[in-house]
C-alpha cells in the first residue's frame, strides 16, 4: 500500500474480493443484528458481514465479553466493497437484501485501473473498456433500489500526488465522469467522489482535479476513508473544500477515528493497522451540519491495512484489531 508523509486515504481496504466473500444471499447468515433507527441511519446493517460471522462465533464458544465488544461493530452498519467479479449479481443481491429490511445499500466502487500504485491494494480492472463494463454492471444490479456509493478512494488524490503515472491521468478523468453519469441514471442512486483527507492536500489544490472527475454531477464528495483524522477536523476540511466545488456536501468516514492519526513510528507507515485506534461516531444521518450529509462506517473495522504490524493481508479479518478498535471506543 502507497504511504505519504501526511497520511493515506485508502490503507490497504480494498483486496475488495476478500471483502464480499460471504455476501451472498445463499450461504448461512449470521445473527439477527436488527437495523439502526431509520430516520437517523437509513443504511442497512449486513447480517452475514466479518463481524457479524465473528460475533456469533464468540456466541457460540461462550466468550460473551469478546461478543459484547465485536456486537459494537456488527450491528452497525459497514460499506459493501464490490469486488471485480460479476458486479451486477453482486450489487443486485446486497441492494435487494437492504431494500427488503426497508434500508438502503452502502456501497464502495474501487476498481480503478492501475489502483494503488501497485502498492497492498493494488489491481483494478485490466484497461478502460473493462471498467466501463465493470461499473454499467454495478448500475443494473442497483436498478431503481435505493444505495449509496462511494466512488473511487484514492483515485483523484493519486492523480494530484503524482503517485499514477502521468500518461494515465487522462483516461483517469475520463473514468470518473463517466462513472459518476453512468450512476446517476439509477433513480435512487447517490454518489459521493472520494476527495481523500483532512491530512492529504489542501482544498486549493483539489477542487479543480475533483472538477475534471465529475464533482459537478456527484451528490458530493467523501473524505477521511480507512483514515483516522477526527471527525471535527475533517468538517473543517471538507467545508473549506465544498467552497471551491459549488457548495457540494461530504460524509465522513468515522469507523475508525475515535482516537485520531497514529502518531509513533515510521510516519510513512503509521496509515498501516496503527495500534491504540478506536470506533468513532456511530454512523448517522443526523450530523447537525447542512454541509455533512452522513458519518459513514466505509471501512470496514477489523479488516486489515495490510500485511504490516503483525496483520493478514489488505481486507482480511483481523478480530484481534476489531477487539481492539470496540475496546478503546468511546462509544457506547
């Protein structure tokens, strides 16, 4: 996974296959999680994502006090990252499952040609055309149901940060426009643009990037993703941004900022499973600011970075960092 001195979006989240293993509407689920209030988080809650499958695996062995920390995460609700196979049986399945509990769809896109820079999370699809494919067979699965996607971590910031290689940019560009129209013929679609960190970049050098990737026609743009920053200085970020981008709002990822940036060791790795981090805010609509439509849980807490500090590799289970992440949240 790619590093910079001031931190990175994406932290090795998206080994996206890993991440659906067991989405399917098939296999056994796990517990009855229930859903969250709708009218303040109308997101669904996955009964058979990594948490919930650990949750009741605790149950079963009679390790109530690790349950009642993992239940912290299960029963809230995580983003969905759509793997690369067969996008439209996947989306179709997630989206029908939450519109059936009368909740909307959660949904990561990160499938970007040449993603990642070749670094933990690297892959994406083979050239244009197939992300073109790629992305038409995400829209038909989602049909006229009700999801939110978030669009490409790291995508625009790699462009800025000159980390993909400059004969790609255009096509890049091209990408993300053409992802963000194809998505919003669904009816009931919303897309936010990732616009990386309160820690990567100033606003200044990125709303015109973000500009030329479609911001016009997205819902808004997502910040803070498989990062830490706190979630009052990513509001601050993200207000100065909208200025530059016509008043457009953000959601904020909050799975894993309780206790803000790592700060010790190697500042080029501290993105990286980072020890003593915690939850943050509970995912919600009710934010209190016109400008952030959502806190949102996109990465998925106990999914690992990548295969440093001791951790599998990008978007593996790691219950020790989920125990780990419940037990220093201040959250109830």
């Amino acid at each position: 996974m790619y590093g910079t001195r001031t931190g990175r979006a994406v932290a090795g989240a998206g080994v996206v296959a890993l991440l659906l293993s067991g989405c399917s509407s098939e296999q056994k689920k796990g517990p009855d999680l229930g859903q969250q209030p709708k009218a303040t988080d109308p997101y669904w809650v996955n009964p058979d994502g990594s948490a919930a499958r650990q949750l009741a695996e605790y149950h079963a062995e009679g390790e109530d006090a690790k349950a009642g920390l993992i239940g912290r995460i299960a029963r809230q609700p995580t983003a969905d990252w759509i793997g690369a196979d067969d996008p439209e049986s996947a989306v179709r399945d997630l989206t029908e499952q939450a519109a059936a509990a009368d909740r909307e769809a959660l949904l990561v896109l990160y499938n970007i040609p040449h993603r990642d820079c070749g670094q933990f999370s690297k892959g994406g699809a083979a050239d244009a055309g197939a992300y073109r494919s790629w992305i038409d067979g995400v829209a038909r699965g989602v049909g006229d149901r009700k999801a939110t996607v978030i669009l490409e971590p790291d995508a625009v910031l790699h462009l800025v940060d000159s980390c993909t290689p400059k004969e790609f940019h255009e096509e890049r560009y091209a990408l993300l426009r053409g992802a963000v129209e194809r998505l919003k013929r669904q009816p009931g679609t919303s897309v936010y643009l990732d616009a990386g960190n309160a820690g990567w970049y100033r606003p200044d050098v990125l709303h015109e990037p973000l500009r030329r990737a479609g911001i016009d026609r997205a819902d808004g743009f997502s910040l803070n993703v498989s990062n830490f920053y706190p979630t009052d200085a990513s509001t601050e970020f993200g207000k100065r941004l909208s200025a530059k981008v016509g008043g457009k709002p953000f959601v904020i990822d909050t799975s894993r900022n309780g206790n803000g940036p790592y700060t010790g060791g190697d500042p080029r790795e501290n993105w990286c499973n980072p020890p003593g981090r915690a939850l943050g805010e509970v995912p919600t609509t009710a934010t209190g600011d016109p400008l952030v439509d959502a806190y949102l849980w996109i990465k998925r807490p106990g999914e690992s970075d990548g295969d440093c500090k001791g951790g599998p590799k990008a978007g593996e289970w790691w219950p020790e960092y989920a125990l780990e992440l419940a037990r220093n949240s201040k959250q109830p």
